[in-house]
C-alpha cells in the first residue's frame, strides 16, 4: 500500500498545495465517515490488527494514534478507526474560534521527508467542536477506540488568563472525549510556550483538575453514568496530558515532572514540533526551512526519542509517556516504545507513507515482539531507555 501511495498517489497529491490536498482529503474522509459501509470497507483494507495498550482506564485496540492537527475541526472522527488507528487526537482546539495565521502556512521539505507549520490553531471553537462531537455519537458513529481533545490557548487571550482559557474549553467539551491534551508547546502561537514554564503550567493545571472535580460529581451523580457506546469510561476524572515541545532543556522537563503528582498529570506527550532547523545540502529543502513555524517528520524523530527517553528514565517508568515525532514506519515506533512510550502518534508519516501506514506499523511491531521473545507489548516499553 505505501509503495502503491508513494509511486502514483503522492507525486499527484504532492502536485498541489499542501493546505488545500489537506482540506481536500478530509472532505473525503468526512463524507466516507458519515457512510458506515465506506467506513466498514476501508477498515477491511486498512484496518489494523489488534494490539492492545490498556492505560488510563481505557482500553487502546493497538498502540498507533493519530497526532494532533490532522483532524482539527473533528471532521472526520469514525474514519480514523478505519484507518488502523488505535487512537485519535482531535483539535487543537481554542476557546474563542480563530482563523489562524494566513495561509500560505503549511510547507513541504520533500527531500528532508519533513514538514513546516505555522498554522496558529485555525479552529472552530470548544462550542463548535462539542457540537460536531455530539451530532457523531447522536448518529451511531462514534469509534471503537478512545478520542482524545487537544487543547491550545486562544490568540486573543493573554498569557495571565490563560488558566482560564484552558479550563473553559475542557469544562464545555468534558463529556465528549475520553482525555484531554493540554498543548503549551505549539511554536505557531505567540508566547504560547512560555506556559511550559512550571508556575504559569501548574495555574493551567490547577483549573483543569477544578473542572474535572465539578464534572465527575455531576457525572457520578447523574443517570448516563457509567460506560459510553465504545466502551470507555465516562465517570471519574478524564486523564489530562501535557504536550511539550523538543526545544526545553532536560532541566525544564524536570520542572515539569514535578508537577505530575500534584496536579494529577496523567501523562506526557513528548513531542510538538520544533523550531529548530537541522542542516541539509538541499536547495529546495534550505529555502523551506526558512519559512518560521514549527518542523516536523524524519529530522524531528530522534531529539523526540531522546526526550521520550529522558522522561521515562526520570520518571522510572511510572508515569505513561506518548511518543511522537519522525514516525514513518514499525522501527521508528518500537525505537519510540523501547525508549519508554507506551503509545505513539503519528502525522507527518501519513502525509508521507499514505493510509496504509498505521496498519503497517501494527503489524510491524507484532513482529519486533514475537522476534524479541515478547508476549505483551507493555513488557517492551522502556526497555532500551
Ligand atoms: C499541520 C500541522 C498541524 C499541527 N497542529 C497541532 C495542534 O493543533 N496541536 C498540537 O499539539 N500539535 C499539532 N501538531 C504537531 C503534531 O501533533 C506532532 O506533535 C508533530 O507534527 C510531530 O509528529 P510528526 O513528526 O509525526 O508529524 C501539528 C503538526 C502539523 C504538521
């Protein structure tokens, strides 16, 4: 399938503006997801086998997610399942809706197998999105495995309110997602990484955990209590995970680390993308690599292995870590689990390796686990950290 994608599919896609194909293609996945048959037929050819990662109370069909950004507007939320993904991360989302930078904001480094964004959380808004969310599940096409929400702060909010911000759009969207995301490390936001530091982090935090307090009293309390159509939980507190970005120093990353066991981190994502630029001999590649915004894909996959390594070493391996960044195939995943994630996500590798790509890494890693004497995936995590 990849190679099928990479000799016919992508020069075609590749031809065209890389903002529009996207838009263009999750107009496709949007209407195949409003079809169950479409959706019945692609999970036939691309579905993947069952791998599963049991974590934060939920139950993960296999270990391979979609990253944050592809699905921003939850466009295309049952399609993603049918694509062989374990997982989905929808958004990033921002209270006020937003518009983003203007285009062109979303550039191709071909040779380097590496993308620039500076797309500054083009979205809807937290209402417009439970509203999409609501309307999936009223309909019956809500996925069989867990959704996630990232969530960004809105341009228009400053930094001293941010706390706010945050806890405004989890509290309206609680109900509709199984954890939530909190991303202080997009580089498209102006200042936005700064949150990353401890005191402004754990303020953002503090709120959340308060929201998540008042809803799982309302949901205990009510009648809907108990589990969802995908079998997830809905009751208790939602996990809330903090993205970070590759460019902290190991000593901030501590920081952060401080702050698991008091605010109730449930996990790291590790990593966005960077801002910085690695060196190439290419033209073409050193002209994209001027644009400012984020990098990601292959020149981001091993400084984001290195960190998820870091965090699991500090963290002796109690605290879940995803890994994310540079993920093109089943190698670079299990370098990802071995180095201590229990999850992976992906995006750049879609755009590069086409749809076939999470099956593909599904069925990768059942044989780095059968060939390194392994039973459950979990026994290979961490363990080259
Ligand atoms: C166009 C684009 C938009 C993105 N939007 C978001 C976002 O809204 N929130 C977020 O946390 N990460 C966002 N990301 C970062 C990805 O989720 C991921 O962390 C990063 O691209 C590294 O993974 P990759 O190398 O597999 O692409 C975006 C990435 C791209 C390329």
């Amino acid at each position: 399938m990849s190679w099928a994608y990479r000799t016919f599919l992508r020069p075609l896609l590749f031809a065209q503006d890389s903002e529009a194909i996207h838009h263009q293609t999750l107009q496709i996945l949007g209407w195949a997801s409003r079809r169950p048959i479409i959706c019945d037929l692609l999970e036939e050819f691309l579905g993947a086998q069952e791998l599963p990662v049991n974590l934060f109370g939920l139950r993960f069909p296999n270990p391979v997610g979609l990253a944050a950004g592809m699905d921003k507007y939850a466009e295309a939320v049952p399609a993603w399942n049918s694509l062989g993904f374990g997982f989905t991360e929808l958004g990033g989302v921002t209270w006020h809706p937003q518009e983003g930078n203007s285009p062109p904001r979303l550039f191709r480094a071909v040779s380097e197998q590496a993308l620039i964004n500076r797309m500054g959380f083009n979205n809807f808004g937290a209402q417009a999105m439970a509203e999409r969310l609501a309307v999936w599940r009223a309909h019956g096409r809500w996925p069989k495995h867990p959704v996630g929400i990232n969530l960004g702060k809105s341009k228009i909010t400053p930094l001293d309110n941010a706390a706010e911000d945050y806890a405004a759009s989890f509290r309206i969207l609680w109900p509709h997602a199984d954890f939530f995301v909190v991303n202080v490390s997009s580089p498209n936001t102006p200042n936005l990484r700064q949150l990353q530091d401890r005191a402004a982090l754990d303020e953002i935090l503090a709120a959340m955990q308060e929201v998540n307090r008042e809803w799982s009293v309302v949901s205990r309390q009510s009648s809907v209590a108990g589990t969802e159509d995908n079998g997830q939980r809905t009751t208790d507190r939602k996990p809330i995970l903090v993205k970070v970005a590759p460019d902290l120093s190991f000593d901030a990353f501590d920081e952060i680390l401080e702050l698991v066991r008091p605010r109730q981190i449930a996990g790291i994502i590790a990593t966005n993308t960077t801002i910085t630029r690695p060196d190439t001999s290419d033209e073409v590649a050193r002209r994209i690599y001027a644009e400012p915004g984020g990098l990601s894909g292959h020149p981001l996959r091993a400084r984001s292995t290195e960190i998820v390594r870091h965090l699991y070493r500090q963290t002796k391996g109690v605290l879940p870590i995803i890994g994310v960044g540079g993920i093109f195939n089943a190698d670079d995943a299990w370098e990802k689990i071995t180095a201590g994630a229990s999850l992976v996500q992906l995006y750049t590798g879609l755009v590069y390796e086409g749809p076939g790509l999470a099956k593909a890494i599904v069925e990768g890693l059942r044989r780095h686990l059968i060939e390194s004497g392994l039973k459950h995936l979990s026994e290979a995590v961490g363990i080259a950290a």
